[in-house]
C-alpha cells in the first residue's frame, strides 16, 4: 500500500490529490483500481490527466512476469557456487555455498560454527578476492582467528593484509538494529561496497538466533514478525545482488532428546540448505566434528562428513558417525 | 534511512495502526506533524510523540554508525591488539586464553562449588589494576556480588600478594562494588533487580570510562531458584547475554560471569554441565569451565573463537590464583568436559594454603 503523495509521479501536485482524498483514494492501490471515466466526472480533474497519471503509476509498481526460461539463463549467468575451503563440506554442501540462497549451520556451543564461517570468510576473501560482509551479533568475531587462518595460507603480509581489508564487519546486538543494518546494506550498502572492482558475494549472520530467540514465545506477539522480516530482507539480498548469506543458529532438543535446529518450524523453511555441526564424543583429538546435513534441495538428506576444525585444509573422514545419524533418524 | 514500518523498535499496536494508514517506510513519516500523524494513524498524541522522537532519534549519528559503518577486519585486528587482555597469574591458563581474559568479550567461568571461580573473579579483580607500565591495563573493576561470596579481606592478601609481583605500592585498591537490593527483597525482585541493574550499566561505564572490568559473580543464582515459567527465564536470559555483549564491546570492558553446574542424567549415567540451560551455552562468547579431578584442580578452555580448546592445572594459594606447581604427571585429559567429576562439598581453604 502505497500513499498518494506529491512527486511520486509527474503530474501529481497538491490540487490532485485534495481532489482525490475527497473521493476517499489515498493510496495508488486505490487510485489504480477505480476506472477513470467515473473519477473524472465525481472529481474537477481531466480525464487526460488521470489516464496518463495512472499509466505512469502502473509502469511504476506493478510487478511483472518473467518468462522461465529468460530466469534459468540469468541464473546459469549470475549463480557461482563459493567453495568453503574445506573439502570434506564442499561434498556435503554439492561443492559449496550457492549465491542468491541462504545456507544455515546449526550446532550447540563449541561445535565450530563460527570457526567455519571465519573459514568461509578467508577462502572468499584471499582465494576468490571477493568482499564478504560479515554480521556479529554475539562478540565472536576475532580478527587475530581470521589472521592466523591467513597466515596459514600465505606467508605474504601484504596478501594477507589485503584479504582482511575485504572482509567488512558491523555489529549489531538486536533485532531492531539487525534489521535497520540489513535494510541499509540492501538499499545503498552493497552498491556502495561493490565500487572499485571488488564485489561482494557473501554475506554472513553470526548468529540469527540470538537476536531472535529472546523475541519469540510467551505473550510476546511481534516475534513471529520480527521473524519473518529479517527472513524476507535475507532472501531479498541474497536474490536481489546474487549474494550467498550463510546464517548460524543454536540447537534444542526435541522431545526423544535429539538436537535440532532452534527458532522452530517457521524458520525452517527460510534457508535452503541445513548443515548441523556436532562435536565427536571421545574422539581422540578433541577439534573432530561432524556435519550432517538435514535439509537440501539437491542431495539426499542425512550425508554426514566429518572434518577437523584445526587444518582447513585436511579432511578427516570417519566411517562410523554416518551408520549412527542414519539409525537414529530412521526412528519414528 | 530506508527502514521499513514493521521493523521499527515500536509498540506493535503503533505498528499496525501506521501500517493501515498506509506508511511503508520511515521517509513517510519523518515529515509528518504530531497532529496530523495522529489525525491521519488513529494514534494517540503521545503515542505520535513518541513515534517521531524515536525517527529523530535513530538518525543521530550515533546509532546510525553502528548498524551502517562496517569496520574491516584490519581495522577489527588493531583495535583488538590495542584493547589488551586482563592477565590471570596463571600462566598456564594465560596462554590456553591467548594472553589472559580479553577485553570486549564476554567469558564465562563454570565450576562446582569450591573449585575457584570466585577466586578466579577476585584475582582479575586485582589483575585489571595492574599498571600499564608492568603490562597491565590500568583500569578499574566493577565486582557484582550476587550470592555474597566477595571478601574484602581475601582481594586485600591478593592485591597486596599482586603488589609484591609488581614490587612498587599501591595505595588504594580501587575497587567499586555494588551490592544488589536483592538482600532486602523477596525472590521476585532479586531477579528484577538484577535486570534492572543490567540496564543501568551502561551509564554507570560512560560515566567512569576507566572500568575495564565487569564481574557478575554469579549470574546463576537468581535464575534458578523460584522461576516457575522457564521458557521465558530462557528468553529473560537471551535478552540479558546481548545487552551484556553489547556493553562489552561498546564500553570495551572485558565481562565475566560465573555459573553453577547442575546434574544431567541420560542412560543412567549422570553428567556436571553448566546450569541454566542449553541454549546458555550460546551466550557468552569464551567458556571455561573449572573441574576436580581427584585432588587437582583442572581448567578447561570449552568454548572460544580464537583459541584452541585445551585443558591446564591450577592451583589457589595464599597469593591468589596461581599456576600448579610442576610435577610429573600423566597427560591431562583432552575431553575433560564429559568426565562426570566427584560431588567435592567446598574445601575448608586451609587445605590449599600450603
């Protein structure tokens, strides 16, 4: 619902719009539906003038369909596929982050979900040149972590230093304050940041639900809105500048005592691709994890890698955690 | 700003009835006179008022810098190195930390009772007052006593154990202590006043910018006796880790908090794990938990964003917090987090001062 307002269109001045308040039309939903030879005779105002107001306010908001296969070429041109810097999530993510998706990982504390978002960020930022923006809402974000991740895979200081101007970081502590941020990167943030040759082609969330979960539930009634906004402003983004945006999440436990992934069934269809991250219990070195994955659009669901948080770049598989998952999911 | 209506911090009943009224936008609004916001929403005079200052407000340049300036990560780095972190005189613990307890995060130091957790509180207490000549930050502490273990006496034997180390005298401790109003009240406002003061922190930092150091000691207590409805204690929580992360990293105090550990049983075996739920776990930035194993008291580094998890002896003496002292030992155990430990009642102190 759009007001009349003067200057949203040529043509429309203050007289324009008395006349059409005094016929009760104050939005151009209202204005658009009404047929202009019934407005021109109740109102002083020229048919002409009305008709050309109207096409020019019809070209203006009106949404209009794409053919399927003009959207599967624009999608073969601007979709790349980001690798995360480790093989083993590579496999499980169909070889990487999609752009224009949204990709969450969930895990309980210490399960190394920043830890891989800090991975993704320095793959993107050193291998690919590419700018990556980065959202902290919880103090995690440690420059000293992401340099010593560079240092691992450069001994050059000026690359290194490079690859760090290119990851830009805003933190935001609320919801409010998450959407304001997010809703600026979209209007004028990442044009702005896209200037100068590098481009930006992620966008990262640490973590969504912590500024969410204190939101929802109770007798609290803006949650579910709050919810769904910061939802659409992320598929907008991602869609909008062929962005991927990886979110992070917290897990609770169902009611047979299984991890899954918090913030509830609404926003389980947000993102499309879900990895939850779980520690190896007794596993001899204490930085193994396993990443299944609970939700995919292109590969069988349950396929679990497991990785090393300390080398990005070995992989470690274990055999048996896969047997394990699939067991306990196959549980009704 | 683009800002959508829905997404503005206001009442949702304000919302819905400017939504109707068909705004979209906060650039709708801004031009708009109370009168005939009121007259055009169906809101109220005050409830106009408010919305308009609230608009007014949000383009200060304040605000608008935190949610519109990104820092790059190379700026992040300088800033980091130049904040510092507080030291424990622990050496072995220092470097599991990566330098000590940093400032601008929020840690968290889990233990069963007696095991050192206030102590631990008390020496950074000293720790942060360490001049910057002898590497210390210099800065102040703000010690937040929720259970009324804080004594005076025993910070004095480790400031002045502390100023030996540094050999020069200091002449006052500096130390600011709040006691809450829970002493007088019932259990309903213990867990408000502790809210309260959580909101009143903020002015209280911008008005003495030399506090490097926030300690609330413990934030367990009041939680978790009494609270009937434990999804919003949940929520309650939720909401206190962000404001506390948020001071953290605006005022760059370093906050640290201390929490009990309850029993978890599954399969017939009963586990320690930190008290307060799941999704507590998330809150703090670094985790440490402090365990028993036998007689030797072991930290370990849980949960960090920059560091390697790892787990070190420590021992409590007569001068504070302290390393263990070398002796051959078999390889600490790496996944100390699941080892069920003995239900050790608190050891008379008499026992470690030797």
């Amino acid at each position: 619902m759009v007001i009349l307002r003067e200057g949203i269109c040529p043509g429309i001045n203050e007289e324009f719009i008395k006349a059409l308040q005094s016929e009760d039309i104050k939005t151009v939903e209202d204005f658009v539906s009404c047929n202009p030879e019934e407005l021109a005779q109740k109102c002083s105002l020229s048919y002409k003038a009305l008709v050309a107001v109207r096409r020019v306010l019809l070209a203006q908001y009106t949404a209009f369909p794409v053919s399927g296969a003009d959207l599967y070429e624009e999608l073969l041109s601007s979709t790349a596929i980001l690798s995360t810097g480790n093989p083993s999530l590579d496999k499980l993510l169909d070889s990487g982050l999609y752009t224009g998706e949204i990709t969450e990982l969930a895990g309980s504390p210490g399960s190394g979900k920043t830890q891989v978002c800090f991975s993704v960020a320095v793959n993107i930022s050193h291998q690919l040149k590419q700018t990556v923006f980065y959202i902290d809402t919880k103090g995690g974000m440690c420059a000293n972590r992401l340099l010593q991740m560079l240092q691992s895979k450069t001994p050059n200081m000026e690359e290194q230093m490079e690859a760090l101007q290119k990851i830009k970081v805003l933190r935001v502590f609320d919801v409010f304050s998450l959407l304001a941020c997010l809703q600026n990167l979209r209007s004028n943030g990442l044009q702005k940041a896209s200037v100068g040759g590098g481009s930006v082609k992620a966008l990262m969330v640490d973590s969504v639900s912590a500024v969410l979960s204190s939101m929802l539930g109770g007798k609290q009634n803006e949650g579910m809105s709050l919810l769904m906004q910061v939802a659409g402003e992320l598929k907008m983004i991602a869609r909008d500048f062929s962005i991927a945006v990886l979110v992070t999440n917290h897990v609770t436990k169902d009611g047979n005592g299984h991890l899954k992934a918090g913030l509830g069934q609404s926003w389980s269809h947000v993102p499309r691709t879900r990895v939850l991250l779980q520690r190896i219990e007794g596993a001899e070195t204490s930085s193994l994890r396993t990443a299944t994955l609970t939700k995919s659009s292109r590969q069988a669901c349950h396929l679990v890698e497991g990785f090393d948080l300390c080398h990005w770049s070995e992989e470690r598989r274990t055999s048996i955690s896969g047997k394990r998952k699939l067991e306990e999911r196959s549980k009704p | 700003m683009h800002r959508t209506v829905p997404s503005l911090p206001l009442a949702p009943s304000v919302k819905v009835k400017l939504i109707n009224a068909g705004f979209q936008v906060a650039s709708d609004l801004i031009d708009m006179r109370p009168l005939q916001l009121c007259k055009e929403a169906g809101i109220s005079q005050e409830e106009a008022v408010e919305v308009l200052q609230m608009l007014r407000d949000d383009g200060q340049p304040h605000q608008q810098r935190a949610a519109t300036e990104s820092l790059t990560a190379l700026d992040l780095l300088h800033q980091e190195q130049a904040l510092g972190s507080i030291v424990t005189f622990c050496s072995a613990l220092d470097d599991a930390l990566g330098g000590g307890v940093p400032v601008g995060k929020t840690t968290e130091i889990c233990g069963s009772p007696g095991v050192g957790k206030t102590q631990l509180c008390m020496q950074l207490a000293v720790d942060v007052q360490i001049p910057v000549c002898f590497g210390g930050l210099g800065g102040k502490a703000l010690y937040i006593d929720t259970e009324g273990s804080f004594l005076v006496q025993r910070v004095a034997d480790m400031a002045e154990a502390a100023v030996q180390h540094c050999t020069l005298l200091a002449e006052d401790t500096g130390l600011i202590q709040l006691y809450p109003f829970e002493f007088i009240y019932e259990t309903q406002n213990k867990i408000l006043s502790n809210i309260f003061l959580v909101y009143l922190l903020p002015d209280f930092l911008s008005e003495h910018p030399e506090v490097r150091l926030v300690v609330i000691d413990s934030i367990a207590f009041p939680f978790r006796h009494d609270f009937e409805d434990l999804s919003q204690r949940t929520r309650l929580l939720n909401g206190l880790a962000q404001q506390l992360i948020q001071l953290a990293t605006q005022h760059s105090v370093a906050v640290v908090l201390t929490n009990q550990m309850t029993t978890r049983v599954s399969n017939g075996q009963s586990k320690l794990v930190p008290a307060l739920g799941e999704s507590w776990g998330h809150a703090a930035t670094q985790r440490l938990i402090l365990h028993w194993e036998g007689l030797r008291r072991l930290a370990s580094l849980y949960k960090s964003p920059s560091q390697m998890e790892a787990t070190i002896q420590y021992q409590i003496t007569v001068q504070g917090f302290r390393d263990a002292p070398d002796e051959p030992r078999p390889t600490p155990a790496t996944s100390a987090v699941s080892s069920p430990s003995g239900n050790h009642s608190k050891h008379p102190r008499m026992e470690d001062r030797s």
